[in-house]
C-alpha cells in the first residue's frame, strides 16, 4: 500500500478513536440519568442528523455525484454490521452487573484477532505474520489495562477462560468483530471516486436502520426510557455528535484497509482513556496501566513496520 494512504488510514483510526473516548465520556454521564437502552440508542438517534450532513457535504465537494451501491451486498452486510454492533454494546453493558466484570471485559477487548479470523472466514482475506504479532501484542496491552485496577491478574485472566462473564466478553468481542467485517464488506460494495462518501452513505443507513430497531424497542418495551431519553436532548446531541463522526471515521478507514488492521490501532483508544484518568481525573497510575500503554503502542509500531 502507498505510504500516504498507509499514513491516512492510520491518522483516520487515531481521530475516530480519540472522538470514541469523548462519546462514552458523554455516555458515563447519561447512564446517571437513564438506563443501558437509553444511553445507547442516544448515540444513533441523535447521530441521525450528523451522519445525513456529513453525507450532503460529501455529495456537494463531489460535485453532486451520486454513489452506485451494489445493492445485495450491501444491505446484507450493512444490516450485520448494525444488529452485530448493538448486540454487541449490550453484552459489554451487560457484563458490568457481574461482580467479576473484569474478566469479562479483557476477553471482549480480543476483538482485532476476531476480525481478522471473521475476514478469513467470509472473505478469504489474509493478514500478515507481522500483523498477528502486532494483534497478539496489542491485545495484551489492553487485558493489561483492564485489570489494573482490580485485584485480578492477567494470569488469572487466562485461566477463567471458561467462567461465564469470559463467555460473555468473548462473545461481545465476536459480534464487535462481526460487525467491523461486515461494515467493511458495506463500505467496499459502495461505488464512488471519494472513499469518504463511500463511508457516509454506509453510515447513513446503518444509523438510521440501528435508531430505528432501538426505537422501536423502547416504544414496545420501556416507554418510560424513551421519555427519558427527549429530556436529555442536549447531551445527547453531544453523544449522538461524537458517535455519528467516531463511525464516519471507522467507516472511512475501512474503506482504506482491511477491518483486523484499524482495529489493532483502534485500540490506543485505551491510552486516551488512560490519559483522561490521570491527568483529568487524577487518578493513581498503576504498573499494569503502564505497561498496558507500551504493549498497545509497541503494536501500533509493529504493524506499521512489519505489515
């Protein structure tokens, strides 16, 4: 791959990440005044109105060229990557009313090495030795991070493969993975001469298609969220905000490269949520946490080098 578009790719995936880090930011803080479904289903209601500007804009600076879409692969995989995706976010939410959470949480973090098994599987595509040296280091870079501040050890970690909060984070990890392969197969079933309005017309119709699966949920099953979820319209424009560009982003590096390669550098998310803990929040560093960030960062360096 050119070393421009190489360099693009991975500065797309650091900017999404960062923008990731604000949105569950803001997403902490609706948790305080609605439950799990709420706080989830702002993200893409609210990301509706983002996600349709960030499109015309495109449309606009293209010269009012509209995208051909290759409409049975498309749907299909656009529709998997939404379902996947919420599916998914209720696991991780889920996996937090467990004592043990921890456990749970460092084995959903596997999902780069998911997604790469995910695009061998359904697509034949391949990745390099040096790329799953780079996955394999990066994941324990951020199982590190996840039990730092818990009296679990990674040790402990990989021998609980088998209790029930690891089934549950290794399976959020699996339709996290599912749902990264299946966008890229959208993005990439998607014609056009600007790979950005590629990634925005697969945004447009996985956001709306996820708002409206949850909204429907809620009008059926927990009206009272759905009440909750109008009175925090100002945070959750700020949620649905950073949400909707977080995936544009995604979606425009998938565009670029394969889904397991964006994921391992996706997960320097951890060291701006790392950073935000000490320095914002001034919370104490921990050893784990710092070698946590050197094994996520040494992976980034090695995909680079080695890929």
């Amino acid at each position: 791959m050119h070393l421009g578009v190489m360099n693009l790719w991975i500065a797309i995936t650091v900017a999404a990440a960062f923008v990731q880090n604000l949105r569950s930011a803001v997403q902490k803080h609706l948790k305080s005044v609605m439950g799990n479904t709420g706080a989830t289903f702002v993200r893409f209601g609210y990301g509706i109105p983002f996600a349709l500007f960030y499109w015309l804009v495109l449309y606009n600076m293209s010269g009012k060229s509209l995208p051909v879409i290759d409409p049975l692969p498309f749907y299909f995989w656009a529709s998997i990557g939404a379902v996947a995706q919420i599916a998914a976010t209720f696991l991780l939410l889920y996996l937090f009313s467990f004592r043990n959470f921890v456990v749970g949480s460092a084995y959903s973090r596997t999902e780069p090495a998911q997604t790469a098994i995910f695009a061998l599987l359904l697509f034949g595509e391949t990745i390099s030795i040096g790329a799953i040296i780079a996955i394999g280091v990066s994941i324990i870079g951020v199982m590190l991070i996840s039990v730092a501040h818990s009296q679990i050890t990674l040790r402990s970690v990989l021998f609980s493969a088998f209790t029930r909060t690891a089934a549950i984070g290794l399976a959020s990890g699996t339709l996290f993975g599912l749902a990264s392969v299946g966008y890229r197969a959208a993005v990439l079933s998607v014609e056009h001469d600007f790979f950005m309005m590629q990634s925005a017309t697969t945004l447009c119709f996985a956001i709306v298609l996820q708002a409206g699966l949850m909204l429907a949920w809620m009008a059926l099953r927990d009206r009272d969220e759905l009440v909750r979820v109008i009175k925090a319209w100002k945070l959750g424009l700020m949620a649905g905000f950073f949400g909707a560009t977080a995936s544009f982003g995604w979606f425009s590096a998938f565009a670029l490269q394969k889904a397991a390669l964006v994921k391992v550098v996706a997960q320097i998310e951890m060291i701006f949520t790392y950073c935000a803990s000490v320095f914002y929040f001034r919370e104490k560093v921990t050893p784990l946490e710092i070698a946590g960030c050197a094994f996520i960062t040494l992976g980034i360096i090695l995909l680079v080098l080695l890929n």
